[in-house]
C-alpha cells in the first residue's frame, strides 16, 4: 500500500526537511568562520571588543523606512544604538547622527558571520528567519526584538520566520492571537509581545499630510493603474504576467510595475522578460524607488496579491486596491499552522475587488468599480482599526519599548550577580 501525503503536509514537510537541512550546513560553517574569526579579532567577531547596548540591523536599504523614524527617536533620547547594514548604499549611511553610528558590514555570508558573534545587549531587527538558516543567534546577545516591516499577518514569513526572537512588536490584536497559537502548537516558550504601531506608516502618513493633494484623477480615461505583486509561485507576475499588463494597457490605463526588490533576484529571467516585451510601449512604466512614496502617491488604484504594500496604500493613501485571485498557498508559510484563514485575505473583500484571469476582458469596468464604489472606504476605516494601533506613535513606542527592555535586563543581571556574590559569603 502506497503512503499517500497530500500537497500542504507534503510542503511543510519538505520545508522542514530542508531547514533541518540548512542548519546541519551552517552549523558546520559557523564553525569554520568560528575559528577563522575567534582568534584575536574579540568575541564579537570583529566588530569591536566593546559591548554595544542597543543594536539594530537591516538586512535591505529598503527598510530604512522603518528604521529611520525609531534612529530618530534614540536620536531624540541621546541614547547610543549601532546600526548594521547590508546595503552599501544604505541612506542610514549618510544620515548624520550624534548618538547612532552607522556601519556597512558587508553581504550575504559575510554579513552574517559577523553577527554571529555580535556582542551586544539588544539587537532590533526587521529580518525573519533567526535561528534558523545563516544567521544564528549569538550568545553574547542577551535579546533578540522583531519588528515587522508591513501591516498585515505575522504569519506570512516563510516557516519559521519568528521562532528564535524574544520579542515581537506588533500593531494589531489579531497578530497577538497568531503568535500564541503557533507558539503553543510548536511547544515554543512565550515571546514577549507589545502593541506598538509601524513606525514607517506613521512617517507616510505625515509625508501625505504635509504634501498637499496627490494624484485622484475623475477622469476615467487619464488613471493610472499601479501594479506591485510580492514574489514567488503564488504572485501575479508569476501566474499572470503580461496577460495582466496587457489587459490594463488595452483598457486605456497607464500601467506603472513595481515588482518586489526580491523579484529581480529570486525571479530574474521573468523581470526581464516583461521588461524588453514594454521596453518600447509609453503605456508601461518600471519603479524601483527605494522610497515608493511617489510612486503610490501618483496611482489611481493598486493591483496586487497578497503583497504588505495593499495596506500602505489603502490605510495610508485611503486608496481602493484590487487583489488578484492568486490561489495562495499556504504550505511555505506560518500561516499553514493555523486553521483560521489569515486575517489578510479575510480583510481583502472589504477593502477592494478581487481580479480572477477569466475576468481581464472586463478589467475596465472593475477598475472604475472600484474607484466609485464608497463601500470601500468604509472596509478601509474598519481595517485600519484593526491593524493599525497606536497611530502616529509607532517609533517613539518602539523606543521606549527597547530601553524598558533594557532596564529589566540590567535588573535581571544586577539581581544575578547579588544571588552570587551571597551564595560566596555563605
């Protein structure tokens, strides 16, 4: 009798085998950095002997946005933080401080080997997946805090994404409740949550407010259609392509593409693709800002799938959107413990249309529906009720959030040390 393992098990099990994977692998890699690095560069692996109190790390310059306005706030506070970056051309980089330094620590493997033995107290990072392939926590970290970089599930990192953290700020209740049952259906100890906001819709928010008017054409025949997918197999650039930017065109739209930044690596051959199909088409245009204020300020309306940007641009800009029928699934991400369907795609229907293939004949009217039709507006206020909390206080929560921290520690240490120095004296 043949052992039969439906799709979804069979993903998950394939997730787990190569985690377990990756592991072993970088296990034994730490190891060789380990003795390359351990011996006379310090414990930290070369980033200095001194311990650093408050670290924060950003993987991609496209998460300055979020790192920007809490920097500030430490700025604010002349508290002393350190900041890592992968990019090169990061703009925290040339942001002048007086109590944030700023350091380009390489890429990839290199990056991370160095901060396998970071020294510090806190380290503050956006970037999923600790513990879990090449970045390992290090043991002379006291305290890992994730904070996310959109405003929707927490789930949808791939498996595993938030496991190792300590703490995670989150910005809505419906996040709180997805952390605990993953934790407790994995047998993991219970991380620290706190409600803080997103620090980087707060910054928009003012961006808008202080900008004056921004594009809201009622001219049918002059909107602008912004199209931004996520990546992989489920997203529309994967399943649709250019029968989907076709179409927009065709229906008398200009069609601006903003494919996610991990598009030009993971999916490479089909950015290209589309790209030299339009090189000479005036209807399509190509975005990749680093900042996309401009790019959402100037659209009509959005196209995505289940992509963090659909909420930037209705809870922020009180846009419609449209969300493609992409069939997600499930079986990479954390949303696949759960039973309940992730609160993104249940939110989606009151906040715009969805776009299934065999309606892209009739994507004219659907557009304008959606532009038209007040109901969205009001999903868009009961959305932002949900996943939006704390508005307008975002960074200087997650500040205060940090140093609280911080303090406890350094009770926790000093209440150590007092245990000690009594067991001595008896």
């Amino acid at each position: 009798m043949l052992l039969y393992i439906d799709p979804g098990t069979g993903g998950m099990l394939f997730s787990i085998i190569f985690s377990l994977i990756g592991i072993v692998y970088y296990f034994f890699r730490t190891l060789i950095i380990k003795l390359k690095y351990g011996m006379g560069k310090g414990k930290d692996g070369g980033l200095g002997d001194n311990r650093d109190e408050i670290v924060v790390f950003s993987d991609h310059k496209r998460y300055w946005n979020t790192f920007e306005p809490i920097l500030d706030e430490f700025e604010k506070k002349e508290c002393k933080v350190r900041f890592l970056t992968m990019s090169e051309d990061d703009p925290g980089l040339k942001k002048e401080y007086k109590y944030v330094t700023a350091e380009y620590i390489g890429s990839g493997n290199k990056a991370f080997s160095k901060l396998n033995f970071l020294n510090a107290k806190i380290v503050l990072a956006t970037t999923p997946s600790l513990d879990v392939f090449q970045w390992k926590r290090s043991k002379n970290v006291d305290y890992y805090i994730h904070i996310p970089h959109m405003a929707n599930d927490i789930t949808l990192y791939r498996m595993f994404g938030i496991d190792y953290y300590d703490a995670i700020l989150l910005s809505g209740d419906y996040q709180v409740d997805e952390v605990r049952k993953l934790e407790e259906k994995r047998g993991l100890k219970a991380k620290d949550l706190e409600l803080v906001g997103i620090p980087y819709m707060d910054t928009m928010l003012k961006r808008l407010k202080e900008s004056g008017p921004v594009n809201d054409s009622d001219d049918k025949n002059s909107r602008t259609v912004l199209v931004a997918p996520s990546w992989g197999e489920s997203a529309i650039l994967s399943r649709y392509g250019d029968k989907l930017i076709d179409a927009i065109a065709d229906a008398g739209f200009k069609v601006i593409i903003r494919p996610h930044p991990q598009s030009y690596t993971a999916e490479k051959d089909l950015i290209e693709k589309l790209k030299n199909k339009y090189a000479d088409d005036s209807r399509v245009e190509w975005n990749a800002d680093n900042d996309n204020f401009d790019v959402l300020s100037k659209s009509d309306v959005l196209i995505s799938d289940f992509s963090g940007v659909m909420f930037d641009y209705a809870l922020v800009f009180d846009k419609p959107i449209i969300y493609a029928d992409t069939s997600f699934d499930a079986a990479p991400y954390d949303a696949y413990w759960l039973d309940e369907e992730p609160w993104t795609f249940s939110v989606l229907p009151k906040l715009g249309i969805q776009l299934k293939e065999e309606d892209f004949g009739d994507i004219k009217n659907i557009i304008n529906s959606c532009l038209d039709d007040p109901k969205y507006k009001q999903g868009r206020d009961q959305a932002r009720k949900e996943t939006w909390c704390h508005i307008g206080e975002g960074a200087k929560r997650t500040a205060e959030y940090v140093l609280k921290k911080s303090r406890e520690l350094d009770d926790i240490k000093a209440a150590e040390n007092e245990k000690e120095a009594s067991y001595g004296t008896n």
